[in-house]
C-alpha cells in the first residue's frame, strides 16, 4: 500500500482493525488507517464501497461491530457523537429551516452556554471567513446552495472542532458552483489548519482537494497515497480504472522484462511476475506518444487512427493495430500537434509507449 506520511508523526486520527456488519452483510472489513494533524483525506470510490459508513464510524453516528477508534490519543470508539470533538458537513446542509442564519452558525454556541457577546464577535467572524458578511438575518431558504454549503461549513467550524468530517459536500451543486466552492473549502481548511476527512465519490474533486486519497472498494481499503501517486501508480486495476481514463489489454508475459499483446512485445517493468503469466497491461492515454516518433524507438509500432473525438484542449484518437489484434488503444493528443501533423482517420502513424508508463497487474481483467 503506498503510503506517503513520515512514520515518525503522531497521527491525529487512527483507525484500527475496524469492522461494521450491518445483519449478515459487511460494509466495512478490518479497516486501519492513520490521518495525521492537519491532513486533508478525501474517502473515494463509488456507491456502496463503505466511505460513507467509514465517515459515520468515525462519527460515532455508526458504531463499528469491531475494532478501534483514536482521536488526539484517546480512544473514542464507544462515545456518543456528543462528545466526540468533530463538526459534521452533510449533502444535505441540515441548516435549520426556521432559523436565520445568525442563528444556525450560533447553535453549537449557545449549546455550550458561550456568552452572547462571544457568540456575536464569532458568527460575524465566521460570515466574513465564507465570504457572505451581509447575509446573516436571511433564512436559508433565501440563499443559493452555494451560499447554503458555507453557512453549513460556518457552523461545523464554529465551536473550533479538532475534526471536520465532511460527507459528498458538494455534490448537490451545478459543476460551476462546485468547482469554485473545492478551491474555498480548501482554502478554508488551509487557513484553520483543521484535519479534515472528506467523503466523494468524484475522482476530480479528491485529485484536486486531498493532500491523501484512500480509494475504497466493496468494504475495504485499495490504496491510500497523494493524488500524483494515486494517478500515477494505482497498485490495483480496480484503482487505476477508478481514477482517470486507462486503456487495459490483454498480454502474457514473455520475458524477464517484456510483456506480449497480440504480435507486440513490450518492454516494461515487471516486479515478480513469472513468465508464460496472463496478465492485463495499462497504459493511460496521455502517456501515448506520437509527437516525434520515427518508428525504430523501444516500444514503438504503427497503427492506424480510426476514429477522433475533440475534448476540447486535446483530441482523444483511437489507434488501432493489427500486432495488436486490433484492439482499440485511445490516445489524447494536444490539438496544436493534430493541426500542426494534419492528423485524421485513417491516417497511419508511428506511435511509443515509454516503458516506464506501462503498469501491470496480474491475471485478465474485464474493464470496459
């Protein structure tokens, strides 16, 4: 598993051999995971894996079947939410309807007897750190969700938890207001400091928000790591089909160093696999090289472009090759190199693969 943290740091967060049953299925198995002071984590994989019920664990509004929870060197694993030291962000912002503004950022406050005075100088310090100074006498309904998200936020924060737990945030949002509110929330989490633990099932949101990803799959943990060696070096095929776009072919292994798709062999760094051993090869599109080839280097071959597809700042072409048993192989290539070559169907082209950017992971898997 990759791990990116120095192990001489205390983590702030440790999660221990944590298993939640729910009747006879289990939604989480044997868990371990250290969050350390001041991280940004984001839980990501898709619906049903358990990041959610992981989230609500570390709650308390979930208690595990088995296993152990730490915060701040404390077990907390069998106290109430209430007396857990977190603030709790939902999908759903849960701002109380019949209150304004002022009042939902105060609630947490005024449970904790903080005197009015207190409780005014920090809504007002509050409104101003989420941008919206003027708006503390609306009602939510009066604002947009954007605006509801960072009053939700507001009160999360506002009694100065240890932990801020934040669940698929932003996913009630249009993309723009949710692009916009990822740079805010993590400023915001920047400027406090705050460790933060955030539930997605969006791959761009946890490249973009996370100092560490832990993808999730079916109730445990594939892979936890920085978003650059998450993308670039998934441990499993499942991570690196979950996170971007990745072509996956067949192959055999053939060599101490090569692998074999079709009629193709290719160079690429095996570990301990054992030769004659069917295995799947994974190559992301953007490490397709065409600019520059002649051909006669390492891992080059000609295919032909059958079909192109604009995205905008690059075309996606999908090449194919007979040594390759004309499978589709899907390039991204710059739109400048398209114009510049005049690339387009049917057109045969020299193409590489540095041996580097080839992972491979055991046994044939089925990805569409």
């Amino acid at each position: 598993m990759s791990e990116s943290v120095s192990p001489e740091r205390t983590p702030f967060l440790r999660i221990e051999s944590l298993t939640k049953k729910f009747g006879v299925f289990t939604a989480l198995e044997d868990i371990s995971l250290e969050i350390f002071d001041g991280e940004f984590v984001c839980f990501l994989g898709p619906s049903g894996c358990g990041k959610t019920t992981l989230l609500r664990a570390i709650a308390g509004l979930d208690i595990q079947t088995t296993g152990k929870v730490e915060q701040a060197g404390q077990d907390i694993s069998a106290l109430p939410p209430s007396e857990r030291d977190f603030g709790i962000v939902f999908q759903s912002y849960a701002l109380f309807p019949n209150m304004t503004v002022v009042k939902n950022i105060a609630y947490g406050l005024e449970n904790r007897k903080t005197s009015k005075a207190a409780i005014r100088a920090r809504v007002e310090e509050l409104l101003e750190l989420v941008g919206l100074p003027e708006q503390g006498e609306k009602f939510p309904a009066q604002l947009s969700g954007g605006q509801q998200q960072r009053i939700a936020l507001a009160r999360a924060i506002a009694t100065s938890p240890g932990l801020l737990l934040l669940d698929e945030p932003l996913s009630a949002l249009d993309a723009k207001v949710r692009a916009r509110l990822r740079h805010e929330v993590k400023d915001l989490q920047r400027k406090l400091g705050i460790t933060t633990v955030m539930v997605t099932h969006d791959q761009e949101e946890a490249l973009t928000m996370a100092d560490r990803i832990v993808v999730m799959n079916q109730g445990v943990i594939e892979q936890v790591g920085t978003p650059l060696e998450i993308y670039r070096e998934p441990v499993t095929s499942f991570v690196a089909d979950f996170i971007g776009t990745m072509n996956f072919l067949p192959g055999t292994i053939s060599g101490t160093d090569t692998v074999r798709l079709g009629s193709l062999e290719l160079a690429c760094e095996l570990g301990d696999l054992a030769q004659g051993a069917d295995v799947t090869v994974a190559v992301r599109p953007e490490d397709i090289v065409l600019q520059g080839v002649t051909g006669s280097e390492e891992n080059a071959w000609r295919s032909r472009i059958e079909a192109m597809e604009f995205l905008g700042s690059f075309v996606r072409a999908d090449l194919v090759a007979d040594e390759t048993g004309s499978r589709v192989l899907r390039a991204d290539v710059s739109v400048n190199l398209v114009r510049r070559e005049n690339l387009k169907e049917g057109d045969s082209v020299p193409v590489m693969v540095p041996k580097e950017r080839i992972r491979i992971y055991p046994g044939i898997t089925d990805h569409e």
